[in-house]
C-alpha cells in the first residue's frame, strides 16, 4: 500500500457512501485494504493481515440484493478504520524515511 492508492481508497470510500452497494463492492475495497477472507461464521469474514488490532469484518451477501443501509455504513466505518490504521502507518513510515534522508539516525553528518 502507498498514498496514491491509499488516496484513491479514501475516495472510494466516500463514493460508496453516496449510495446502496451490493456485497462484492464493499469486498472489493475491503480486498485493497488488506483484508482477506477467511471460514469463520455464518456469513463471510475479512480479517486484517496487517492490523492486528482491528476487528474482523463480516460483509454478508444478500442474493445479489443491495445491503441495507445501517449495514453499509457500519462496513464502512470499519473500512474507514483501516484507511486511518493504513494512513498512520504510510506517516510513521514517511518519517523515518525523511529522518534517514535528512541524515538523522544513520551517522551521516
């Protein structure tokens, strides 16, 4: 995961939003977002592989249906946590990139 695509997820995001989607939408942005499916439950779960500490992710399907709308804002609040928990992470990394061009923390200077 870098900005642009971080960036473009964000828009994505805030697309879906906007109006009713299907499940393999929401699956869709979840799969970019580093989730994976995985045999657990009733209706399919999407766990994080790098985030730990976020829940997993249950995006039922409904025959092809659009989900109802409390449950496509609750899937995308969780999105929306793991576009933070990814844009956090891509800062932390940015500043120990800019501190190791700076010549801090690597005995340059």
């Amino acid at each position: 995961m870098n900005r642009k695509k971080l960036n473009k997820a964000r828009r994505e995001l805030a697309q879906l939003r906007r109006s009713p989607q299907k499940a393999a939408a929401l699956e869709s942005l979840a799969g970019r977002l580093g989730r994976k499916l995985v045999k657990r439950g009733k209706e399919p779960m999407w766990e994080n592989t790098k985030f730990d500490q976020l829940y997993a992710l249950s995006i039922p399907h409904h025959g092809g249906r659009d989900l109802s709308l409390g449950t496509q804002r609750s899937i995308l609040d969780q999105l929306e946590d793991d576009v933070l928990a990814w844009e956090e992470w891509l800062g932390d990394d940015e500043e120990a990139q800019n501190e190791w061009d700076n010549g801090e923390d690597n005995g340059i200077g």
